[in-house]
C-alpha cells in the first residue's frame, strides 16, 4: 500500500528556511558578465596531466592520494602554502595555522560553525559575497551590514554599528569581510582603515573572519605593494583568513584553506564532519606546485587577467552614460556599476537580456532587500570572457542601459 | 602593543562541545585491525590514469572537470548511478532522486542538517558507526540508543523506545541504522526484519537515513542474494539512502551520495554550502566507470577482500580463547568480538599492543559510555591487512586476551 500522504517531514528550521539556489555555477549566455568563473584557458591542465600521471604511476603516491587522508590536510600542501606566504607577504606562519578546507566556501563554513549559535549576530559588508550571505544564514546568523563606502568597508560607520548594537546589549560575534579586491565591488580597503578596523574590532571584542579569496591576482604591483592582510596586522589572533586554489588553479579541486591561530585551527578541524577534504585534490596540487609552479601560474593569470580588467574598463569609459559610475578594481574578478534609482533593474535586465548580454543584479549582494531610492546596482566580472567579448558585451550593455534611461524619463 | 589576553572568543555550543578527534585516518602500527581502510593495493591506479589522462588532454572535458560544477553532481556520474542502480539491485530512480556528496559523511551530515534542530531526538544503533554519531551529534542532536542483537538492530526493542518516547511526548526526527554489513558488527538485517522496521517507521512517522556502504561488497552472494536496501522496500518516501564510492574505489576521491525522494533531495542540495562537491574527483569516476569499469572492479574486491574475512574467520576460531564470540559477516569490513565483562579494556589494549596488534575498542562504537557489566567489545577489520598479516594479528591478538583473562582470574 503506497501511503504518500502519512508522511510528514518535520525539516530542521534551517531547511524549512533555504528557498533558492544560491549559486548555479555553469550555465551561461554567450555574453555573460553575471559569474565570477575562472577562465578555463588558464588552468594549468599540462601541468595538472603531468602531476597525475606521476602520482598515479607511482603504488606508494597513488596508495596515500587514493585513500583517506588526515584532516588537517596533506602536510606538503600545508607547507607549501607556509612557504609561499612568506615568499609573496613575508608572512610566516607555521603548519598549525592553516587547516585545508573544502574550497574558501568550506572555511567560511566552519568558521560559521566554530562561532555561530542560531540568532547570533554576524556583521557583513552591504554588498557582500552571495555564497558567503547565504553559508552565515544558514549557520543560525542574523545578519546585520556595515557600511561600504567608495573606499571599502567603512570603519566609522562599522564602529557605530557596533556602538549602537552594544547599547542594546547585542556583541556580534563576527565581521565577515573581504578586504582586498572585494567581490562584488572590486574595492581594496586601504592599510590605515585596515588599521582602524583592527582597533575597533579590539574595543568591540570582535572576531574578524577575512575572506582573502583573490590576493594573488593583483594586476597593479607596478604601482606598489598591496596592503597586508588583516590576519598579518592583527596581534591579537582575532582573525580567521580564508583562501582558496578556485581562482589561481581550478574551482573544480575544491580546495581552500583558513589561517588563524592554532587553537582556533584545531577547534575548526573537530567541526569538520567529512573524514578530511578531498585527498586526491590535495596531492595533485602538491605535487604540482613543487618547484615554484603555483607562482608561475599567477603569474600567467595577472598577465591575462589585466588586459581583461584594462578592457573592462575602457569600454565602460567608452559606452556607458553619463548616468553611470563604476569602480576600478586593481585585482580579482569584478567591477561594481552604479547607475541612477530611476533606473528599474528588472526592466534594465529585460533590456539586456534582449541585447544578448547578462550581468548579476547588485541588489542579490545585499543582505536586505534594497529600499526604493536607493542606485541601482551591476555586478559585472571580467574574468572568463576574452578581452574583445569584453568589450561587445560592454557595449551592448551600454545600449540596455540607455535604453533603460530613455525609457525611465 | 600585543593584547592577546583581551581576546576573548566564544564559541558556538557545539565548537565547545568537541574534544576529540572522530578519526585519524592514516596512523597505523604495523599490525593493525583497527580502522576501516581499503587496502590500497586494490585501487583502481591504471583506470585512474587512463580516465585522468583523458580528461586533462582534451581541452573541452578538463575545462568541465576544473570548472565549478552543478550542485546536484555531474550528471554522466548520477547517470552511471542510476544505471548500475537498475542493474545490480533491480532498483528504478531517475536522477532527480540522487545527489552527489563529500563522501556518505557528507550525505549523513547533509541529512542531519535537513532534519535536525538543536536538542532534535535521532535514534541511533547502540553500536554504531563512529564518524556517523559524531555528525550526527555536531547537528544538535540528542542520540537515543536501539539495541542491536544478534539479527542485526531488534526491531522489537526499537518499537518499545519508540513507545516510550512517545508517551514522554518526544517524537525522534530520524533512526541512523546501516542494515547491510553493519559498521562495527558486520551484521546484516533480515528481509523480513526490514519491512518490520518500515512498518514501524509509518506507524511513528520516522525518517529513516539508511547507511548503504558497504552494500557491493557481498562476499557470499552465491549463498543467495542480498534482502533488498531499506529504500527500495520503502513505500512512503521516508528513507534517505547514503552511498560511497570509498570503499569501491577510493575514499581520497571523497565522494558519496544521497538517494531519497526528490523533495528531500532539492532540499539536500539547498543546504550544501560549499559550491559543488568536489567537480574532478566527479568527472574522472565518471571517465573512469565508463564501459562498466566500476562493476569489474567491484568484482575484483569481493575476489580479494572475501579471503581475508574468512583468513579472519578461520583465525578467530584457532586462536581466540573459548570465552570470546564473534559476528561473522557475508560483506563488509568488520567482524565484532564479544568478551566476557572481567576483561578490563584498557588492560587488554596495553596487552595487545605489547603483542604489536590494535584493533578499535568496542565502547567507541557506543553513543553512551558502557556500564560496567557490559560485554567487553572489539571491532577488527579485516580490510586492509593481507590474509597472512591477519591471521598473525588474530593470533597476536589471542595471545593478549589469554594474557589478560589470565590476570582477570
């Protein structure tokens, strides 16, 4: 007897809550600035093939990528990646600060995991990135949003938050953030404000969890060194700092990492509930990545990656409106477009839509719905097409947007 | 000025909670029956390197396979699932009842989080699978025991707790159990016992998650076929099926699945946070089990792993004193040993190890520490040592048991 209609799941709150997918990887149009995809003609698919070709002709290489592994992580990715900060920030830290995660997702996760208790308080960036809005919300957070300014985070407007949070008797207990090359608006928070946010985040007793997910494509070094991190000038071990491999070798290894002190490592590696991330992955870039080859491949990718922002750029000069104003983003994936609130955004997607070129609403980056009056916001990534699709899918863009206006007078 | 002292973090409930570590895949003395690894001269390397080095040579598929990936999975990979599904079980699912997962532990933890809010009641076997107990308490929740008899979990007795709660007013979210080759007492429930506890689920509306993986790994399939999985006798859509390819193929792949009704699947797939499991693990098992690869390599395990469960048997029989009694399983990894409450565990421990074996204490397997008066239990796996290392473990391990019943008399 089939008897369908007795059963009632009783889903978790958190369950009960999810209603969308947060990110559908993969699908595209032709012209598509929505995703902040790698471009695949830049994964290091001979080195990959010769890396596993070595590791899987050798029984003992094979025997320890094929089975489980420990859940720290593979010890010479750790000590790759120790290396390799102290050669590119003169950092240096030891193995007992990182833990390798499932993609920066995965650390952003656990760390949610370590500090969150359903209803507690997080703070993010209004806007932030999507994947980790949606990663804190479904740890129990609420979110509550600092400021950002056409500098980054605002540290003022953060410390009010804070001040007014405290008079109500709430302590948040994180600020996610992502200081350098923001996504979605492409901005790098200068090292005084960085300075200032760790004064303030010492007032206020906050952990500060820093997504550092593009650092390394840094397309300006001409012009100076980037700001340390906040993990680097934090002395009070308050900061968990995310990476990951997805933008300088593959998404598909789902590999990242979290740096914080030891206690804090060790406490998120008895959160993780996967008997270790994925080992075969971890092996392959180690082995890659011997002899300096992770930094010669970002390398390659700066070299690509900035005629790619160049060209962004220029056409946004050259075919947007006047009404228009955008960021200009020294490193990562994304440019962040303001245009005037007469501008109705489902009509501007319509629009380019019927241009044959799609972007991601800026409003999905807000924690909050955006109320009526406020820009109407465009996140457009730069990463995956080439620079001449660049530019014709800013162009078209520019003809939705006016369009759009013409439309709105 | 460094103020570490000022730093105060405070941890989530279930981050304060961990203590210890739930496994530490790897570690090993040199006659060990203590974990559960795949003997890793048994991986597929060759196919491995074949499927690898097509995929990373064609420019298109390791593009997809280093790209993020759908959530659901790579669909070639449900598609293979579906097929071998139908093939080996008779079982009919379309691809909208299968999502892929970080391993069945992603499954479990996937499972937990659909259904558990913090102080949720979840049913679990008393022995159970370790890694699961510990998921499953991370979710928040309380773990009640069933008992396991000697036919596998008592169905019976799970009835009465679940009357019991029910007068208390507490209705469980879920029963764990692993019906087939049971993690740690190999033991494997009836047909009949199966429709039981279905029919016992409907009468107090109980999700079941069904641990399936050690399934393929039947050892005496000419005795008769395996009772059908808990999920293909279900009729009201109420089991979550977890399935891995680690003990098929390799578990440093990382990748498992879950098999249940589609509602339940698209909320699963909802509630992953880290972007997609793992794309290219995903795609080389795909190359990989193209032209039935995966049905001769399970093949080629049971012809490998069915004389080390008997070499285990056999042994067991010459060398453990009269006093002990053990399960004898027609699959899986593990055989569960019964000894008389006077032995003290920590004292045979000390003894075995003087003899150069381990194997993993039996209390670990409970959710509860056992009360004095409990048998003393061991779980041995047969999995990784060849038959002649086992048959010399089991001796080694005999010796300590004598050693320690001589000192308990």
């Amino acid at each position: 007897m089939t008897n369908k209609d007795m059963f009632e799941p009783r889903w978790s709150r958190r369950a009960a809550e999810v209603g969308t997918l947060p990110f559908t990887g993969g699908a595209r149009l032709p012209l598509s600035l929505a995703y902040g995809l790698p471009d695949p003609e830049l994964f290091p698919r001979a080195g990959f093939a010769a890396a596993s070709a070595r590791i899987l002709s050798d029984p003992a290489a094979s025997a320890a990528a094929l089975q489980y592994g420990s859940i720290a992580g593979h010890p010479p990715l750790i000590e790759m990646l120790v290396e390799r900060l102290a050669q590119t920030e003169g950092l240096h830290v030891s193995p007992a600060n990182l833990l390798i995660t499932h993609g920066s997702s995965g650390a952003i996760g656990l760390a949610a995991r370590l500090l969150v208790d359903d209803g507690d308080v997080v703070l993010v960036e209004a806007p932030s990135f999507v994947g980790a809005l949606s990663i804190l919300r479904r740890s129990g957070a609420q979110l509550y949003t600092v400021p950002v300014v056409a500098s980054g985070l605002d540290v003022a407007g953060t410390e009010s938050v804070l001040q007014t949070l405290h008079r109500q008797g709430v302590q948040p207990k994180a600020l996610y953030t992502m200081p350098t090359f923001h996504n979605p608006t492409g901005l790098t928070l200068s090292l005084d404000s960085r300075v200032a946010l760790l004064e303030v985040a010492r007032r206020y007793n906050l952990v500060i969890i820093e997504d550092d997910a593009y650092r390394d494509l840094y397309y300006d070094s001409a012009e100076g060194s980037l700001p340390d991190s906040l993990y680097a000038l934090d002395e009070d071990g308050r900061v968990i700092r995310t990476g990951t491999f997805s933008k300088t070798l593959a998404p598909g290894l789902r590999l990242g990492w979290a740096l914080a002190r030891p206690e804090v490592i060790e406490r998120m590696m008895l959160l993780k509930e996967e008997g270790g991330t994925v080992n075969i992955a971890q092996h392959l870039v180690a082995e890659f990545g011997r002899d300096g080859a992770l930094d010669a491949q970002v390398q390659t990718l700066v070299e690509a990656y900035r005629p790619k922002r160049d060209a962004m750029l220029n056409a946004l000069e050259s075919y947007l409106p006047d009404e228009a104003a955008w960021t200009r983003p020294a490193g990562g994936f994304f440019v962040w477009v303001t245009l005037p609130p007469s501008i109705d955004p489902p009509e501007l997607a319509r629009c380019a839509l019927e241009q044959g070129v799609d972007y991601m609403p800026g409003a999905i980056c807000f924690p909050e719905p955006l109320q009526p009056g406020n820009p109407t916001y465009l996140r457009l990534a730069f990463s995956l097409l080439s620079p001449e699709e660049i530019v014709e899918a800013v162009k078209r863009l520019g003809k939705a947007m006016r369009q759009t206006l013409g439309s709105a007078k």
